[in-house]
C-alpha cells in the first residue's frame, strides 16, 4: 500500500503526460533541478559548505562539501548524485546532502559528474574515481577526524557507487570502508519483476529507466563497472547498507545485489522503505514518512560502521 503523501504526490504533482521516445533533455534537467526546491523543504544548516576541484587527467571535477556543527570524529562520504546519468547536478541535491551530513553525522564530499548523453559511460565513473582518490589525499584538510570512508549514491549515483567500488577492487586501489547505495539502479537489462510490477503508475516508469540506461550506455558492452549486478567475483567487497523503496522498478536491482553481496560473504544490510517510490528521499517538504527513512539508513550506517571500526 503506498504511503498517503506519495499517493497524494502521485495524483497531483507527478500526473503529466506520457513519456516520449525523445524527451527534451533540457526540460528534464530543469525538472531535476525544480523538484527539491518544490517538495525539499527548507535547506538544512550545516556548519560549512564549500565548493572545491579534484584536479583530474581528463577535468577537474566540481565538489561540494558538507561539514554538520557540533560533531566530531566524522567519516567521509562521497556522494554521487542520481538523476539517470542525465540529469542532476550540486545544486538537484544540496538537500539531501544537507540532511545526509547532520544525520549520520558525517563530512559529505558531494560529486558534479559528466552527464550524459553528451558524456556517455565511462565518464561519470571516471569522475567519480577522480574524487575518491582526491578526498582520500584531502581526508585530513576536510576535517574528517576519523580514517573511515563511505561511498554513497542514490538511483543512478548508486549506480556509481557500486560500479567505483567494482573497479577499485579490480585495480587494487584502497577500498571505501562501506558503500551506501539508495535506491540504486544495477541491470541495464531492466529485466527484473518490479519492472514489471511498477512498469507505470509510480512516478519511475520502466520505459524512462529503459531510456535513461540507454543515453548513459550508449554501445558500450556489459561490464561490472556498467551494470554492477553482472559481476561475477563480488567476495572482498565493502559492506553495503542498502535502500529500496517499495514500490519501484529498481527495487529487485537493490534486493538481488544484496543477495549477491551476501552469497560472496559481505555483510549487508537491506532497509526497504514501504510506501515509498523511486526518488522519496529528496521530498521531505512533502512526504512525512521520508525523514523517518534517512533516520533509519542512518542508524544502520552507523551500526555498520561501528562494527567496521573495531
């Protein structure tokens, strides 16, 4: 049963016309900019933000950083913001990033990757590595006090996450200490039931998700670091904290890469959001239930990394 503010949402904010085989990739990043200012709520305070460059080989790659007041001993995230690989920016999610950095509580090290389809893969994930290995350089300069690093995202940011985690394992490269992935699209083959479930009629349509995929993909062939559900080798991997909304057609992506995860042995947890639809986190202004939900992945971060820590 949907929660009744997402029902309302549904039956007001998001009625608009049907999807077109060519959207107008403008007007969707206006609407991914639109939507926190309209259902966000108020911004957060945090005690600083400031935007700074990871210096990279093919750009130097916007951040924004997040520090809470009155906190020390923080961990570090890295956050890559959703949107399909085609839409999102700094800006689409300051306010989660605002929440996501009081609530943990944790220094948030927010990335403004290449978006498609002008960039196609792998540039997001290139940037995304860009400022992992700067932020770990820059740790201490951040304020981080302790030496514990999260990678997070949500729906195509999540996407992000997981495949940056894929790829340093493969390099050898140093390993987040967990990976927060929030509703996280993981098969390009949009195959899975929820699909099917929730193919229209909640916000996400699996014919949008399809299209997004396919601006982002473009003809490159399947890979882990593409579509994270078809790596085969997944033991040594990070743990995961995993969230899923309820009534999406990414659900099974997050559940089946849980399963995964902890068929190789990586400790997971799973926190399915009942009620919920692809893209609740950033509608708090709107959507009572949502701030309950960040308290809860929160709290299983939190538990996570504790154990991580001993």
């Amino acid at each position: 049963m949907l929660d009744a503010d997402i029902r309302r949402l549904l039956d007001t904010v998001f009625s608009v016309p049907g999807w077109t085989d060519a959207p107008d990739i403008a007007q969707l990043r206006a609407g991914a900019e639109a939507a926190p200012k309209l259902l966000g709520g108020a911004a957060e305070q945090v005690e600083t933000v400031r935007d700074a460059l990871a210096p990279g080989r093919a750009r130097d790659v916007p951040l924004r950083i997040y520090r809470p007041a009155g906190a020390a001993e923080l961990p570090l995230v890295l956050f890559a913001h959703g949107g399909g690989w085609v839409t999102g920016s700094l800006d689409s999610h300051d306010r989660l990033c605002r929440i996501l950095a009081n609530t943990l509580p944790a220094v948030i090290v927010a990335v403004e990757y290449r978006l498609a389809p002008e960039h196609t893969y792998p540039a997001a994930l290139d940037d995304v590595e860009t400022a992992w290995h700067w932020l770990r350089a820059a740790a201490r300069d951040l304020g981080a006090e302790r030496d514990l690093f999260i990678v997070a995202g949500d729906s195509s940011g999540g996407n992000l996450a997981a495949a940056l985690a894929l790829r340093l394992s493969r390099t050898g490269a140093a390993l987040p200490d967990l990976q927060l992935l929030l509703y996280p699209a993981l098969d390009a083959a949009c195959s899975r039931a929820s699909y099917r479930e929730f193919a229209t009629g909640h916000n996400l349509t699996a014919a949008q998700m399809a299209w997004y995929w396919g601006a982002y993909r473009a003809a490159a062939p399947e890979s882990p670091e593409l579509c994270p559900l078809s790596a085969t080798w997944l033991r040594g991997l990070p743990p995961a904290v995993i969230a899923v909304a309820a009534a999406d057609v990414l659900r099974d992506d997050g559940l089946d890469y849980a399963r995964a995860l902890e068929t190789a042995g990586v400790p997971v947890r799973v926190v399915e959001c009942r009620g919920m639809i692809h893209g609740f986190l950033r509608w708090t202004g709107e959507v009572a239930a949502a701030r309950g939900w960040i308290d809860r992945i929160a709290a299983n971060v939190r538990d996570t990394t504790l154990a991580v820590s001993r």
